[in-house]
C-alpha cells in the first residue's frame, strides 16, 4: 500500500511514522509512505496557503488553488489511482469497518486541514471521502492523519506480531449477528496483585472454557459499556448517507472519489 499525505506540517509525521507499527509497517514493505509539503505548490515567495474568510469572522482558510495543485501534481507522478481522503470533524465518524475497507486500497492520498479549515469549492472539486476521527476539533488534520495510517497499516498483512490479534480487538470481533464487540479484558502475571486475583478460567488450562468466558466477557463489556454498538441508532450505512451534502449552502451532492491520476512527488 502507498500512502500520500498532504500536509503544511510534514516534520509532524516523520517521528511517529518511524515508531511502533507504522514504523514496522514501512520496514516490512507492506506501505510507503509520501510526505508533501502543501507550501510546494504555492507561487508567492511567503509560500502563503491561507487568507481572510469572506464575509469576515475569526482565523483564516486555506485556498483552492494550492491545495488543487498538489492533489493534482502528487495523483500525476504515479500511476496507480489515489482514494481521496480529508481528514474533517464534519466528516463519516471513522470505524473499524471503514479502517478495513480502506486497508485494502492500494493508495490513499490523505488531506490534512488546518486553520478554520479549507475553501469548500476545492472540496467540492475533490470530492474526497471525508471521515473524522470523532466529534471534537483539533488544531489541524496531521493527528487524524496519523490516527487512521496507524489503524490502517496494523490490518496490512505480515504487519502484527500474532496473526490473529487483530482479528481479536474491539470493534473488529464480531457477535453471530455480525455486529461489533469490544475486546475482553486481560490479564498477566503476578497471579495475585492488591489482593486482586486472576480468574481461575485463565488458569486451568481448558482451551474451550478459556474461548466461551472471553466471548461471554466481550458480550457483556458491549451491553454494558456500549449498547449502541448492540442497537445502533442510527446505524453506520444512515451516517453514510446522510453525509451526502445536498441540502446545505448550495453545495452538489457528491459521492467518494477514486483517483485515476498517475503520480507521486516526494518533498
Ligand atoms: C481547527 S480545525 C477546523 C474546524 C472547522 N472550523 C469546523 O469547525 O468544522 C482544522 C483542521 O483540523 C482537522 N480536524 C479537526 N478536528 C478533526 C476531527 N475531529 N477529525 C478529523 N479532522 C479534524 C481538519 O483537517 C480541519 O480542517
């Protein structure tokens, strides 16, 4: 897989891109990643990205025309196509669903935000997918950013220490009906520790027991710490489609995109 991220604070990835999984995930083979700085495609000699909002108010926006040419520049310098992805707290709440979908994509092409956000024709322009990692704001989209290249590249095969244990987290275990469970609780040594001990299935070495009591654990932990992942209301597929953008602002309805553009360039 190749990630492409477009970014005004490459110097934020370098770090976290090297450690952990998505670290071992780029030493393995199983992703590349591309960093490109959004200040490359401006023509001013402030490499200026940014500019007051029409009709006034606080912070400022980032414009079309830098953002429209790195896309474009960066989808052009190889040929495999890109799935545009904006990183938005206005966009699909990310899911494990949706991390394993996009797993499977041979390139992802990630926009990260910044200052009040971005000019919305160039969105329109785009027509990204458009996800957000839950409903609060950051400063810029380079967290986000990372947060789903490291939830991505931890499903690339080879990537995880034990094969199964992704399999085996929270919202990727799933009950009969198909829907997603939280992972059970776990437990090492010391046996005992504040007088806390460790269940006595864990310990008698009975294989079957030792699945059914995780599985009946993992049930219970959803009932009672997240019942909407039980009975969601509304489900993820009305999220999706509500997120068409039709009735607000005099935008288009759009859909996700695939790039067909060939292209990489590195900064
Ligand atoms: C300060 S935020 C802009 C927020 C925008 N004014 C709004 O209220 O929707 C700047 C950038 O951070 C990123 N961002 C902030 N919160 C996010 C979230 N929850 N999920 C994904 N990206 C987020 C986006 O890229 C956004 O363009």
């Amino acid at each position: 897989m190749r990630i492409d991220v477009l970014t005004l604070f490459p110097d934020m990835f370098r770090e976290v891109l090297a450690t952990s999984m998505p670290g071992r995930a780029a030493s393995s083979g199983a992703v590349e990643y591309h960093l490109h700085d959004l200040r490359n495609w401006t023509t001013d000699r402030h490499r200026t990205v940014d500019d007051r909002p029409f009709g006034g108010g606080p912070g400022m926006v980032m414009m079309c025309e830098p953002l429209w040419e790195a896309v474009n520049a960066v989808e052009a310098s190889e040929t495999s196509p890109a799935r545009r992805v904006l990183l938005t707290p206005q966009g699909e709440p990310l899911t494990q669903a949706r991390v394993e979908e996009l797993a499977a994509e041979p390139r992802l092409l990630l926009v990260a935000g910044h200052y009040e956000g971005i000019d919305e024709r160039v969105i329109e322009e785009l027509d990204p997918l458009e996800i957000s990692i839950g409903d609060y704001v950051v400063s810029g989209g380079e967290l986000p950013a990372m947060v789903l290249i490291d939830a991505l590249v931890r499903l690339l095969p080879g990537v995880l220490g034990h094969a199964d244990s992704a399999a085996e987290d929270s919202f990727s275990t799933r009950d009969e009906s198909g829907r997603p469970l939280l992972d059970c609780p776990h437990f090492t040594r010391p046996r005992t520790w504040h007088d806390r001990e460790v269940p006595d299935v864990l310990l008698g070495g009975d294989h079957g027991a030792i699945a059914d009591w995780r599985r009946e654990q993992s049930v219970e932990r959803t009932r009672r710490r997240r019942p909407d992942l039980l009975d969601p209301s509304p489900r993820p597929l009305d999220v999706e489609r509500s997120m068409s953008r039709q009735p607000d602002g005099g935008t288009a309805a759009r859909g996700e995109h695939s790039g067909d553009g060939p292209g990489d360039s590195d900064s």
